[in-house]
C-alpha cells in the first residue's frame, strides 16, 4: 500500500512536468514552422525580384 501511495505522490509532479515539456516542444514547433514559412517567403520575393 505504501508503493502505490509513493507513485501517487509521483505521479502528479511528473504529469505537471510533461504537460509543460509537451506545450514547449509544440511552441517550438510551431516557431520553428514560422521561420521556415518566413525563409520561404523571402526566398520567393528575391527570386521575384530578380536578384538571382
């Protein structure tokens, strides 16, 4: 009984600490996907303009 009562205990702070790794991984992901559209739009404007 005292081991589940340790893995209650556990469980809360861990759960807390991959709720906050799993929201920086998607904001990472996602500024990461912003910078890719970013690149791609510049990309696509030198390219428009003639600079290549």
């Amino acid at each position: 009984m005292a081991a589940a009562h340790a893995d209650r205990q556990l469980d809360t702070p861990w759960q807390s600490a991959e709720t906050r790794l799993i929201a920086n991984v998607t904001a990472l992901q996602v500024e990461r996907q912003r910078v890719v559209n970013e690149a791609a739009a510049m990309q696509a404007t030198k390219k428009s303009s003639g600079w290549w």
